[in-house]
C-alpha cells in the first residue's frame, strides 16, 4: 500500500528530475546543441541527483530515533553541530574557503581542477533541526523556563546563526526562524523567545550596514527603476523572464533571459527561467510539487508517536517550506534579494543531497512508526493511548 513516506520520497525524485532538466535548460549557451538527452545524462547535475535520491534512500532505512535521539543532552547530534560549524568556520581561511561571486561559502573539494566543492551552512542547516528536536524532547518537562530550559539551546542556536551570518545572511535568517518555530512548538514560552528579536534584529541591521552590497540590494528592492543598469538589473531582468513566460511558456529550453541577461539563472533565480519557458503551468508544477511535500509531511507529523519525530518532521518540513516561500518572493522581487536556493531545484549539489536525505529521515519514520503500530511498540503513555482509542 503506497503510504505519506512513499509519496514523499516519489514527489523528491520528481523535483529531482525537473531540476536536472531545468538547470541544463538555463545553463544552455548559445552555441550549444540544445537540450539532448545524452548531454544530460553526461551532465554532472545528473549526477548530483542520483546522489541525492541514494541519499534518500539510505535515509531513509536510518530509525532516526535510535541514531539521534541520544539519552544524553546532546550525544551525536551536539557533534553534528560541532563538526558542521568548525567547518562554517574553515571556509573564513584563506586558502581553504572558496569564494564566489565575492561570498566565501564553500570548501573546496579535492584539487582546484575538479571544480567540487561543498557548502557548510547547509549541514549547519539540518543539524541544527536534529539538535533542537533533540534538546525539545529531553528538557520536554522545563522548556517553560528559560535558565536549564531554553536558554542552552538558544545560545547555541545564537552561535550558529552569528557564524553563517557572516558570509550567508538569507541562511542565517532561515536557520533562525525555523529554530524558533521549533521552540515555541517545543514548549518555550512565546515571551521568552520575544526577548531574543531585539537583539537578533539588532545583529541583522549591523550586518547590513556593514556590507555593501547588501545595502545595495535592499535600495534596488525598494527602486529597482532608480539604477536600472546597476544595482536594480538582477530583480528588472528576473521580473522580464516572468512577464515574457506568460500562460504557457516560450517552451523547454526556448528562454531568452538565460542568454547573458539573468544573473544566477541556474541557482537561485531559477524559478524566473522556469517561469520564461513553462509559463504558469510551470509555477503550478513547482507549488503543487512542494504542497504534496508540504502535505504528506504534516501526515508523517500527526502520525508520530514521540515528541522528537514530530518536532524533527516539523524542522524539516519549516525549513523546505519557508527556504521554497523566501527563493520565490526574492524572484518575484517581493523580497530584497538574497543568496538562499529553491530546494531541490537549484543547482547544488551540496543543497541537493542533504535536503533528499533529510526528507528521506521524514520518510523513514513514517515506515518505523507503522511498524511500531503493527507490533504494539509506542511512546505514548497508556492512559493517552486509551482516550485516543476511545475517542
């Protein structure tokens, strides 16, 4: 019987699929010999995508509650963290970072010829989900008090979002709101959590005062007519590519803004070529898609019999959802822009494998708590087991 966690993993392999054709489409030049399918097998997005449907699959066969959720405070996720953010920390070195466009996000991978590379900020992403599903469910009985409740948990979220700010400001935020919304799912009181926005506001404003060009785009956000040659190009030529697609498109690989004219076509403004050659078609595809993630996750949500695989199923669904709204308001210029991909359908390899495997975590607790049900294994006390079933 196909169940929430096999329509889940079904709908990622389809994104996948869209991607790979969608970003070889916008990566066409004009010397190129179209959209073959022998150029795209060949193509190494093709394989960041079955790497990133192995990924899923691996993910999940993994009892996430078993591997992660330690009876230690912290255990291996703590780790996780650690690790992931001693790496954030490596691609600040010279030498060892890598930068592009001017942001030095990535470490390289193995020799400068290969051109692989891997991004941090997204392992500081998903760990940061599993550590605060985590600390939610073993501190469960005092995250209303800030002192041994929220108050570990926020420092280290603090740290966390302090050091991706640095060179990733969009992820950083993204990472912030969707800890928070943890939080307060995990019990933390709502005022304790509002204590935090003045200075979070606070550490936002200084790191956009002090950058350029994030200054720059947020004046283009507010006028992008004012300098339509400068500052205000990217989001004018993005607007283009969604006006010219129309109702149906130009057509699969007939776009015109890719040619030189859209910046960042194949990463974060991808949306806008998809919309040039699909039309809204295109963009009912791209929601529809992400609304069965969105639905059948909030299926394995509710199905869930302990508190860390639901809030963890929560982190992840937040973090797809509002990383998917913040990429499609950016193109739709209903946002200053920001250097944050569309799950799953940006090119990134990175960005590729660790959302497939994290969604594939999602999956396999919706199989292991079918099983749980099947033999009479649950979480939940007794008398909470008698009044759902007699209700």
């Amino acid at each position: 019987m196909l169940r929430a966690g096999h329509v889940l993993q079904l709908t990622v392999v389809a994104m996948l699929g869209l991607a790979t054709i969608a970003v070889h489409s916008a990566g066409m030049t004009i010397d190129s010999s179209g959209l073959g399918l022998g150029s795209m097998l060949h193509s190494r997005h093709t394989v960041y995508a079955v790497l990133a449907i192995g990924s899923m699959w691996v993910a999940s066969r993994v009892d996430t509650r078993k591997v992660f959720r330690s009876r230690v405070l912290g255990g291996p996720v703590l780790w996780l963290v650690c690790v992931s953010l001693i790496l954030v920390a490596m691609t600040l070195i010279p030498g060892m970072g890598r930068s592009v466009n001017g942001a030095s996000r990535w470490l390289r991978l193995g020799p400068g010829l290969w051109g692989l590379s891997f991004q941090p900020s997204e392992l500081v992403k998903w760990t940061l989900v599993l550590a605060v599903a985590n600390w939610c469910a073993k501190r469960s009985g005092v995250m209303k008090h800030f002192g041994n409740g929220l108050g570990p948990c926020l420092v280290l979220v603090a740290v966390s979002c302090g050091l991706v700010m640095i060179e990733d400001l969009g992820t950083a935020v993204l990472i912030g709101l969707v800890a928070v919304c943890m939080l307060i799912a995990g019990g933390a009181r709502w005022w304790h959590l509002a204590l935090t926005i003045p200075p979070a506001a606070g550490a936002v404003a200084i790191a956009i005062a002090q950058s350029p060009f994030r200054l720059a785009r947020l004046t283009a956000f507010l006028d992008p007519w004012a300098d339509p040659m400068g500052t205000g190009y990217h989001p004018i030529q993005s607007m283009l590519a969604i006006a010219q697609g129309g109702v149906l498109g130009r057509g699969l690989g007939n776009g015109i803004q890719k040619f030189g004219y859209l910046p960042e076509d194949t990463t974060d403004f991808i949306f806008a070529i998809i919309c040039e050659e699909l039309g809204m078609a295109g963009v009912g595809l791209v929601v529809g898609l992400y609304l069965i993630i969105v639905w059948t996750a909030l299926g394995i949500a509710r199905d869930c019999r302990d508190t860390f695989s639901r809030l963890f199923v929560l982190g992840v669904l937040l973090t797809v959802g509002m990383q998917a709204v913040i990429n499609i308001a950016v193109v739709t210029v209903m946002m200053p822009t920001k250097g944050i991909a569309l799950p799953l359908l940006s090119a990134g390899g990175t960005g590729w494998i660790l959302t497939a495997a994290a969604l594939g975590l999602v999956a396999g607790l919706d199989d292991t708590d079918h099983v749980g049900v099947a033999s009479g294994e649950s979480d939940m006390p007794r008398d909470m087991g008698s009044v759902t079933s007699a209700t």
